[in-house]
C-alpha cells in the first residue's frame, strides 16, 4: 500500500509518499480501507515538526480516518466488515494515531475495534472525517462541561476554525445564543451561516467592549476557548458574567496566558479545561449528524499524495475549514 511516512522531524518536506507493507489486524483490532483523513495542527503539523507531542519514528500521521472495514482480528465480531467507519480519539489508553501508532494517512490503517464508530447513512468520508473529529469535543466542553443552558450566551473564540466553527453549531443545538470571535468580514458571514447570532471582528473591535455593548453589559455565561492567544484570552475572559464558564481545549496561539486572579474569585467563574471527548457527546454528535444538523467546513480535498501541499496551506492559515486528505482511487 501507499503511505505518507515521515523519518524525522521537521518541514512539509519530511513528508514522503510511498510505499510500505500492508498492515494487518492482530487479535481485537480492525483494518480500515482510508476514503478521507483531514489535517490538524496539532496532531499532524505539531508533530511533523518536533513540536508538542513526541512521536516515534518513522510514523505515519493522520489521526481521524474514516473509510470501510475490509478485514478484522482475532476475537472481532466479522459482521464489522464492510461497515463504514470513523475511529474515536483518543483510543483505548489514551493512544492517538499517528503518535501513539502509525495512523491514516495511508491506504490502510489497523485499529482497536472498540474505537470504532458508525457513520451515518449519506454522510460523505470527508464530512465525518471533520464531524467525528471535532464535534465530540465541542459537544463535550459545552454541553457535558459547561452545562450550556437554553437561552444561554456562548462567545466562541476561533470561530471558523474546525473546532470554533463545531462550536458555534453545538451552542445552537443547545439553545445557546452565540456571539462569534472573528478576525474578518467574510468569516464574520460564515459564522452567521453556522448560527452565530453576533459577530465582533477582533481586529476592528475590542472584543471585551463589543461582547458587553451586545449583552447590555451582562456578560456571556460560556466563552468557548480553542486558542489561547495572550492578547486576546484576556479580553474573552474579562467578558464572562458572574458565574461564567470558560471551556477550554486547544492552544494554537498560545499556551501561556495572562489571567485576572481577582476576577476569577470576585466574581465566581470556572475555568475547565477538555480536550477529548465522552460516551454521551458522541450520541449526540451522531444524532444531529444522522438529522443533516452539522455542516463541516472543509476548505479543500487533495489526494494523499499531496500531503507536503496540504501542510503548507493549513500552516500559512488563511483558510476557511479544513484541508482534507483521499487516498488514490478513492
């Protein structure tokens, strides 16, 4: 089979296409034949780097692949074969493809069998890949963390990023009323495409300012939090009213920030940090996505072969939603 191999760290250059041997399922693990995998900053780019994670190499990255079971282990139910597929992440032990093991960016990929879940019937490869992806952690910071409660307001920072944007559409699926961080006029109007009520352009607009003008000077209870820039955390944090959640996973910009310890005390707000995901906001996620509510951004979809392309354009970052990967054929 073909994979994308990297043998040391370092630029989209260390990134080689080609060929190695098929992998094969060992007692209670499944192979998947990969339609899509998507490209992540940190699970893929970070790690292609050096940067965050350590990886063993070489690896193959790629931690979210969807694609058909076309061969099962030992102790695995056959009736898994054809089933069209995404893999839950982590895995069993905390384990991430492509830095735990070798992950999808590949033809083929083995994995437990109890990390797989079920795609929807008429949801593309592409569109789980990024819905099995980030979804489940938006629903689990907002609903399972936070507690988002109908009528709620919810500020999303990174609002058209792949987990900003999932988080906009699960503050809306649970009654929240979001207003949308954005950093320009046409991602301001996918925000509000996605259900966004409000949209403050940080770059034009003081963002503490703007979220208090919009709230008549309450406050938002929810900041949803995937960024951690230094300049703008605090801003987003000083918009929270009393009794506010901040929900937190991802640190792109970041990840040192500062934080106002008085206001943190004075005035009785959270600060919870979840990246992951849990049991229940999978169901979830597969219930608005079987319904058609979700509605990934994908920026564009290149053949596995041009994984060196698809990590420039995610690291040069002026796209809206996600660059996805197929391999050939598919």
């Amino acid at each position: 089979m073909h994979a994308v191999v990297i043998d040391s760290f370092g630029s989209p250059e260390v990134l080689q296409y080609r060929e190695v041997p098929d992998p094969r399922p060992g007692p209670g693990e499944a192979a998947i034949a990969v339609r899509a995998v998507s490209v992540n900053r940190s699970l893929d780019i970070g790690v292609r780097a050096g940067k965050g994670r350590r990886a063993q190499l070489p690896m193959v990255l790629g931690v979210d692949p969807t694609g058909t079971v076309d061969e099962v282990g030992a102790g695995v139910d056959p009736g898994l074969l054809g089933r069209r597929v995404a893999v839950r992440s982590p895995l069993p032990g905390r384990a991430h493809l492509g830095v735990d093991r070798w992950g999808g960016y590949a033809d083929r990929v083995v994995v437990p069998a109890a990390a797989l879940a079920d795609i929807p019937a008429g949801l593309d490869f592409p569109e789980a890949t990024v819905i099995f992806r980030h979804y489940p952690t938006a629903f689990h910071l907002l609903d399972t963390m936070a507690d988002v409660q109908p009528g709620e307001r919810v500020l999303v920072m990174g609002a058209t990023g792949a987990l900003g944007s999932a988080g906009i559409e699960a503050s809306r699926l649970l009654g929240g009323r979001v207003i949308a961080c954005v950093g320009s006029e046409s991602k301001a109007e996918v925000a509000r495409s996605l259900g966004a009520e409000h949209t403050v352009n940080y770059r034009t607009q003081d963002l503490r300012d703007a979220v208090m003008e919009l709230t008549e000077g309450a406050g938002v209870n929810v900041v949803f939090e995937n960024i951690s820039d230094p300049d703008l955390w605090p801003k987003a944090f000083a918009s929270l009213a009393r009794e506010g959640r901040l929900v937190t996973a991802g640190a792109h910009a970041g990840p040192i920030v500062p934080l106002d310890v008085r206001a943190l005390y004075r005035n009785r707000l959270r600060i919870l940090g979840g990246a992951g995901s849990d049991p229940r906001s999978w169901e979830r996620t597969t219930a608005a996505a079987t319904k058609g509510e979700l509605h990934p951004l994908i920026a564009e979809i290149l053949p596995l072969s041009q994984a060196r392309r698809a990590h420039e354009l995610v690291e040069k970052g002026d796209l809206i939603g996600k660059v996805i990967l197929r391999p050939a054929g598919q």
